[in-house]
C-alpha cells in the first residue's frame, strides 16, 4: 500500500546535443522482482529501456547507443538519461513498474528539444536610391522555438527601430525616403530560447554622382577590354604576316647564273666597262725578245672562269715599255701608228689613250702577235701562260654574289 511512482519534472527542456536526464523514483518493496519500462509516445510506441526479471534492455532503433538507467538495476531511482539529443527526441515520455501479481504504477513527463537558430541570411530587397524604398530582410533556416529578429543600425551612429518599421517575426525592416544618411551598416539578430545569430549587411544609397560614377566605371572597363581585344588581334595580325613573309623567304628559289653575253666577246674592253670588277688578277713580267723568233712571248692573262663553265679572258696592265691596246685582245696592230703611255680609263670601263710621238729609235720593232681565239676555253689559257680561277656568279640583277 505504501510503494509509489515520483516524478518530480512533468516538462523538461534541452538544448539540440546536450545531455537530459528524465527523472523518476520508486518507493516500495521488492524492486528486484518488478519490471521497469521506459516508452516514448509519438505515432506509435516505442521502447527506450527495460529491466525485466534482472535482465537489461535497450532500444535498437531511435534510440540506440544514447540511452540508460542513471543508477545500476535494481534500484529505486529509475532515472533515464539521453545523450546527444535530437530535435526529433521532443515528445511524451512514460514510465512503467509492473509488480507481479498486482497493480502497476504508471508516469508521464514531456521532453522538449530545442534547436538554436542557425546563421540568418541578410539581404536587401529594391535598389537603394535617393528618395527611393526598400525592405532590409533577415531570415534564419533552423531554429526551435521559433526565432525572432532585430535590426540595428551599427555604424556611422547607432540606431534602435521599432514597430512597424521592424517586423520581429518576419524579420523584415522598412526604410522609405532613403537619404544620404541612411548609409552604413545594418545588423541583424536571430534569437530564440536555445542561442543567438547574428548577420550584417552594408546599405549604400545611391546618389546622382554615385550613379554617375558607377556608369562612368562601367564604360571605362568596357572600353578598356575593347581596347585589349583590339590590341591583341593586331598583334597576332602582325605575327601572321611576318610568318607569312618569312616563309615566302624561305620558299624563293635562287635562279642558276647565266652566262652574259659580254663574257662571248674576245675585246678586253669589253669585260672591263661591262664587268667593272674583277675577282682576281695574276700578272707576270716577262722579259720581252727583240729578236725576230718563231716563238710567241708569254702573254701577261688573267684568266675568269664563271658558274656556267665558260672563260673569258682579259689582258693585265703591261709593262712600262708596252700600252694597253696591245695587251687587250683587240689591239692595233699598225706599228706605223705611234704609241703612248695610256690615259685614265673612261667610265664605261675602257680606255682613253692620248697619241704622244715617240723618237723612232724608242720604238722596237716587235713581231705581230696571232688572233686570240674568239672563245677561250681553259685549255688554251693554260697554254698561254694564264691560270683560270673562278668568280662570283651574278644574280638577275647583274651585281656580284
């Protein structure tokens, strides 16, 4: 008659992960033989933890692993504890000793789990221009109860709203008429019961010359990129084209060197006004026979052998006692004309002689030499006395290579 079920808390709160205890207690006899029952009451019932005949059992689904009896059984203090608890741990919890053979006992407490308010999120809702109205809005995602929201105005200077600029429960603020002094940072609260978030947010309002600059920014960087992309496509347009011209460099092929028609002729003149420069010259000195012989003297020949194979011939300056027109290939062979000591060769490569009388027994008389062949060829310049050498080719031009 005298046995009995305490449980001193009907209501109990915890915060999301915290650890809660349900207290409650038995006063009687014989505990060891009773069995003991904790059940949640939601949709359905559902077994949290029993000691029935000295055994121990534990719930395997919601509540597995975080549950116990605070004190080991049997005994008369039958508290239940929770660790990490769950929003979804909120309900009606009930307590249960059957004693065999008789009247059982039965109690009932309620859990409360709450949840702190998570992060709220601030945003601006319109365009913050002079003379303009916008809505400041803050709203948090999880939060149990229910969280409520306050705005205040933190920088340049502090400022408190109230009803029913500000709606706590929606979290909204109202500014209308926006000035330049409704500018600065706007915080916001998120709070309940279970914790407290905070978010902010920079308000700027928007005047003429802030608008003006911002457009003026604007079309700056537009212009800008402009001005980059333009740049870059000459650039490469550049390199293009010089690639191009480069491989138009490397694709023209050098034509083979022909053969002029001045190197055909036999005159020593000729190669001289139409050449101009000459690769090398080999001139010997010979003393001269004045006896009549069947015998040729030695010829004083530089000898040019071109590209193409062919060879033409020319007459260096001769020796103090001869002229130049009887070392060319076309001189005058008339020993009654006189001779005389040769000018300055003329522009176009020849020579300009000046007739100065020489006393007759100056003048030996020397055998008249044969015609060169009007084609030289290397073998007779080399039975001449001459050395054949090789000179530059000539490009279309006409200049030396």
């Amino acid at each position: 008659d005298l046995a009995q079920l305490l449980l001193p808390q009907k209501n109990v709160e915890v915060i999301q992960g915290k650890m809660v205890v349900l207290q409650a207690s038995y006063t009687g006899s014989e505990i060891q033989k009773n069995t003991v029952i904790w059940n949640f009451m939601s949709s359905s019932t559902e077994m949290v933890i029993s000691f029935v005949g000295g055994a121990l059992s534990r719930s395997t689904s919601q509540f597995a692993g975080r549950v116990g009896f605070v004190h080991s059984m049997p005994n008369t203090n039958l508290s239940l504890y929770i660790n990490n608890t769950k929003a979804s741990d909120s309900g009606k919890y009930m307590c249960q000793v059957v004693i065999p053979g008789g009247q059982g006992f039965t109690g009932e407490l309620t859990l409360n789990v709450k949840v702190p308010p998570s992060v709220p999120v601030c945003q601006v809702k319109g365009r913050p221009v002079l003379k303009g109205n916008i809505t400041l809005a803050c709203n948090s995602n999880d939060g149990k109860p229910a969280p409520e929201y306050r705005w205040t105005k933190t920088s340049p200077t502090s400022e408190v709203f109230f009803p029913p600029a500000q709606n706590e429960t929606a979290g909204t603020l109202k500014l209308n008429n926006l000035s330049s002094n409704m500018s600065g940072k706007y915080m916001c609260t998120s709070s309940n019961t279970a914790g407290v978030e905070t978010c902010y947010i920079n308000l700027e309002v928007i005047t003429s010359t802030n608008a003006g600059m911002i457009a003026g920014v604007t079309f700056g960087c537009i212009v800008a990129l402009v001005l980059i992309i333009i740049f870059l496509i000459f650039l490469w347009t550049r390199r293009k084209d010089a690639e191009e011209d480069l491989a138009n460099e490397i694709k023209e092929d050098a034509q083979a060197p022909k053969r002029v028609s001045w190197a055909k002729s036999g005159t020593g003149s000729d190669i001289i006004s139409k050449n101009g420069t000459l690769s090398s010259i080999h001139t010997s000195t010979y003393p001269r026979d004045t006896q009549n012989h069947h015998h040729y003297p030695h010829s004083d020949t530089a000898s040019i052998l071109t590209a193409t194979g062919s060879t033409a011939g020319y007459h260096s300056q001769p020796p103090a006692d001869a002229t130049l027109e009887r070392s060319l290939p076309g001189y005058n062979t008339n020993p009654s004309l006189p001779r005389g000591p040769s000018g300055p060769p003329s522009t176009n490569g020849s020579s300009q002689h000046t007739s100065v009388p020489r006393p007759a027994s100056a003048q030996p008389q020397i055998p008249r030499p044969p015609m060169l062949p009007t084609t030289v060829t290397a073998a007779n310049i080399s039975r001449m006395g001459g050395v054949p050498i090789m000179v530059p080719a000539q490009n279309q031009a006409g200049s030396l290579v």
